[in-house]
C-alpha cells in the first residue's frame, strides 16, 4: 500500500513537472514571439522615419537649389535689364548727337535723291524737327531745289526730337530715320547681344565654381607644418663667465 502510494506521489510530481516545463516553454516561446514581433515593428517603424526623413530632407534641399536658382535667375535678369537700360539711354543720347544739323545736311538730299531716283516714286514729303528745319531749310531748298520743283515737301514735326522722316505724301511708304527709331535699331541689336554676353558670364562662373572649390579642399588636405623652437647650448667659455660672474 505505501509503495503504491509513493508511486502515485512520483507521478503527480513527473506529471506537475513535466506540464510546469511545457509551460514554461509556451510563456517563453511566445515571449520570444512577441519580443520578435515588437524589434520588427520598431525596425519597420525606424526605417520607415528614416526614410521619411530622408525624402524631406531630398525635398527641402531640392526647394533650397530651386529658391536659389529662381534668385539667381532673377538677379541676372535684373542685371541684364539694367544694363539694357543704360545701353538704350547711351545709343539714344549717342544718336541724337550723331543725326546733327551737319549730318542731316548731307544725308536728307542724298536720301531724298535716291529715293526719287525710282521710277514709281511718288510726290514725298520730309519731315524734321522745328529748330533743325529752321537750321537748315535754306541749304536743303538749294540742294533739292530740282526735286521740289516737283512737288517734294519740306515740313517740320512736333514729334521729332532730331534725325528724319521720308515718305510718299499719300503715306503708301515711308522711312523713319529719326534718333527715336534709330536707337531703337540698335538696342534691338545690342539687347540679344547683352543677353548672349551675360548668359556666357553666367557659365563662367559655373565653371569657375567647382574649379575653386577643389582648390579650396586640397588646401585644407594638405598637411600643417609644425613649427619647432630651436634651443641655443651654451658655450664653456659661457660657462666659465657665468661661474666668475658668481
């Protein structure tokens, strides 16, 4: 009887034993499932931040480049305008004082005479301003009396500050050669050829950018020298002195 008892007693503790470590290697397999499962979400969550932030950071740098760019485009181009702007006001001061009463001379007849030498030319008439009509209606009467005979027509405009007009009278065709037009030529002429001028200044700094810029990293790759301090000996005869002196 006593054995059989003690038999059940061992059972009951193998079996206790036994469902105890199965147990317990339940808790701790799903412990380890569940700590597996939170390290691949923080993993997931952290690449997920990294990436997050890196896309933001890709955005503002690209916002940053795009900023300074638009910055630079629009200084150029105010550069540009500016430019523009004092080249017109040159070329049209520089023109006004070229069409001068001595040009004018020369140039109305020889003008009008070509013109009149077409076949098809019609009556004309040539517009000045007042005081360069005023200055030269008597020499350009004497040198197109021929052509006035015929019915040209010399006549002043409020209009015109200085140069010339010429046109059949019917207004079917006309030239404008006054200092307004004429500088407007050469500023049509002159603003391409700033814009190609500063667009040519622009690439050079370009490429002078990258060029200073290694220049500047190998500077400050090159190795610093280290300064030493040299200590004089002193001589016996010094010695000696020294020694007496004491």
């Amino acid at each position: 009887m006593d054995v059989q008892l003690q038999e059940l007693i061992d059972k009951i503790k193998r079996d206790g034993v036994a469902t105890a470590e199965t147990e317990a290697q339940n808790i701790v397999s799903e412990a380890e499932k569940k700590a597996a499962s939170i390290i691949r979400d923080a993993e997931e969550k952290a690449d997920s931040i990294i990436k997050n932030a890196r896309a933001e950071t890709e955005r503002m740098e690209k916002a940053s480049e795009d900023a300074i760019t638009q910055a630079g485009r629009n200084l150029i181009i105010s550069f540009r305008d500016g430019i523009n702007r004092e080249l017109s006001a040159l070329v049209s001061s520089g023109t006004e004082s070229a069409l001068d009463k001595d040009v004018l001379k020369k140039l109305v007849p020889e003008t009008v005479k070509a013109w009149a030498a077409n076949a098809d030319a019609a009556d004309l008439t040539v517009l000045l301003s007042a005081k360069d009509l005023k200055a030269l209606e008597s020499s350009l009467k004497t040198a197109l009396r021929a052509q006035i005979s015929k019915g040209l027509e010399i006549k002043a405009d409020a209009s015109l500050a200085s140069g010339f007009r010429i046109g059949a009278k019917d207004g079917s065709a006309f030239y404008d050669f006054s200092a307004e037009e004429v500088a407007n030529l050469f500023s049509a002429y002159l603003n391409p050829k700033t814009t190609e001028l500063m667009k040519r200044a622009a690439a050079g700094l370009v490429d002078e950018a990258p060029a200073a810029s290694k220049a500047s990293e190998e500077k400050e790759s090159e190795p610093a020298v280290k300064k030493t301090t040299r200590r004089g000996r002193k001589t016996a005869g010094a010695d000696a002195e020294t020694k007496e002196t004491k």
